[in-house]
C-alpha cells in the first residue's frame, strides 16, 4: 500500500473518520451500532478495501 503524507484536507484522520461515520450513521445519533457498522462495511466499497486483508 502507498503511504499518505500529505495528511491535510480529505486526507487528515479525524476528518476521514467523521465523513465515515456521517455516511454510516443511519439513525443520525452520530454513533455507529454494530448494525450500521456492518452494513457499511459491507456495502462501502472504499471501506471494505480498507478492512480487507491483504
């Protein structure tokens, strides 16, 4: 995998990690259950290529 230096803008954690949780929240608790962390996980392509194992 490339590394990503430039970690400004879309590429910053905190604000890749809150987009995710934006997308994922179904119930707009800004909270991730299980069940909507499954499904995205399942349905997200980007996420999914994150979790896989290599």
């Amino acid at each position: 995998r490339a590394q990503v230096k430039n970690r400004k803008g879309e590429n910053n954690p905190h604000s890749r990690a809150k987009a995710i949780i934006t997308k994922l929240d179904i119930n707009g608790d800004r909270k991730l259950n299980k069940e909507e962390f499954v499904n995205g996980c399942k349905n997200d392509e980007f996420i999914a290529k994150l979790l896989a194992s290599d």
